[in-house]
C-alpha cells in the first residue's frame, strides 16, 4: 500500500529531524532518507529547507503523541486544517505515477510538501485501521517515533535496540532488587 510507504517515510523524516544535530549532519540525513524512499536527485534541498521541516516534525510528531485514535484524529484534523492545498492526483507530468497531493502546488517547498503529504498518508491509516497511526518509543532515552503493526502485539519501541536495552535494564533493575 503505497499510503504505508509514505507514513514510513514520515517516520523516518520525522526521527531525523527530531534529533540533535549539527545542519549539514541533519540535512545529509534528511537527503539519505528521502533518496531511500524514491524521490529523485537532484533533491534541490538546502539548509534552509530545515527550518520548515523541522516544524513539520514536531507538528506530525504529535500525532504519534497521541494516546488513542480519538485523540490522533483530533491532532490529524489540527494539521489538516494548516494544509494549504486542495485534495488532487498528480503525476509530475508523467514522470510519476499517480499518487494524491495536500500542499498548495505539486511542487511546493519541501517543509509544505512535508506536511501535506504526511498529513494524507497519516489520516488513510487511522481511517483503515481505526487506531493511532503509531506512538512515541518507550525508552525514556530514545526521542524515535514508530509506526504501529497492523496486527498482533502491540509496539512499545522504535526498533530492536531500544527494546533490547530496556529489556536488559529492565532485568539488571530485578536482579539488584533481588540482592537487596
Ligand atoms: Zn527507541
């Protein structure tokens, strides 16, 4: 599902983005993930692109803040009332395929195009699966986003490290418990 695709990628944006960093560190990072996720070069982004984008990775980040679907849609109608465009399908010309735009022109500055086009992919999977899109990483040290799994256990971490150190800190926190 092409709305999947996209709601990774703002995960991804968003874990970049969120993290502390130096400009040129950050905005090499931003351009790996985008690049990864099938945008084409040249990307045309500069450091003064990360000012919006950044503000868009907070906003968006609230969304996985949220603690259930009511409020995630609560927040999603928020930003969906920032966005700027109107609901429309474009190809680039032809040199995409056809996927919808939220921003206010099918090239618009990246921070807008970020938003927009998060914005959409979030509400689609709130509405098919009537869930959050997704929460905040469990680990009190680890600033990540996540996207939720579409069934089964529910995901407390960003990925495999973050649950594999808690659960190692959670086990060494019994074990001193036990000596006590
Ligand atoms: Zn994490």
């Amino acid at each position: 599902m092409l709305s999947m695709h996209t709601a990774r990628r703002t995960v991804a944006l968003i874990n970049v983005l969120c993290a502390a960093g130096e400009e040129a560190a950050v905005l090499k990072a931003v351009r790996e993930v985008l690049v990864e996720y099938g945008e084409l070069e040249p990307l045309g982004i500069r450091g003064d692109d990360l000012a919006d984008l950044r503000a868009a990775a907070l906003s968006l980040r609230e969304v996985f803040a949220a603690v259930d679907v009511d409020s995630a849609a609560v927040t999603l109608n928020g930003l969906l009332g920032d966005v700027r465009g109107r609901l429309r399908l474009t190809s680039h010309d032809g040199s995409g395929g056809w996927h919808p735009h939220l921003d206010s022109d099918d090239e618009a500055p990246w921070g807008e195009w970020f938003l927009a086009s998060s914005v959409l992919a979030l509400t689609v999977l709130l509405w098919d699966r009537q869930a959050p899109p997704g929460g905040l990483c469990s680990s009190p040290s680890c600033p990540h986003v996540y996207l939720a799994h579409g069934s089964g256990p529910e995901r407390r971490y960003c990925s495999r490290r973050c649950a594999t150190r808690e659960r190692v800190a959670a086990h060494r926190r019994a074990r001193a418990e036990a000596v006590r």
